[in-house]
C-alpha cells in the first residue's frame, strides 16, 4: 500500500494560520471605534406636586401612642 505523503502538510498548516490571522486583522481594522464617549446630559424637570409642597405625616398603627 502506498503511504501518505505528508510533508507538505506543515506548510499548508502554517500558511493556513497565517492567512486567517492576516484575514481576522484585516476585518478587525475596519471595525470604527469611539474613541471617548461622553454621557449625555438628560435634563431633568422638577415637578411640583401637591403632596410635595406640605408637610404630611403617615400614622401607622404601630406608631400610635399607647393606651
């Protein structure tokens, strides 16, 4: 039987790795990256509610004074 030729194989190997790394560096590179990002400013506006104006006072029953 003949046996199988393998000597080429390390180099089809290699240049197989070498060809994926260039090819993955290259799809990488195209990839655009934010240098900074600065949060945005959200402008909260204050409400004013009935409720928050007075001053109210919740009675739990556990709060009541004892008899």
């Amino acid at each position: 039987m003949p046996q199988l030729d393998t000597s080429t194989w390390s180099v089809t190997i290699v240049s197989m790795i070498m060809t994926l790394f260039i090819m993955f560096q290259l799809k990488i590179s195209k990839h655009l990256y934010y240098s900074n990002p600065e949060p945005l400013t959200i402008e909260s506006h204050k409400h004013t509610n009935p409720w928050e104006i007075k001053w109210t006072k919740i009675y739990l029953p556990l709060s009541l004074p004892l008899r």
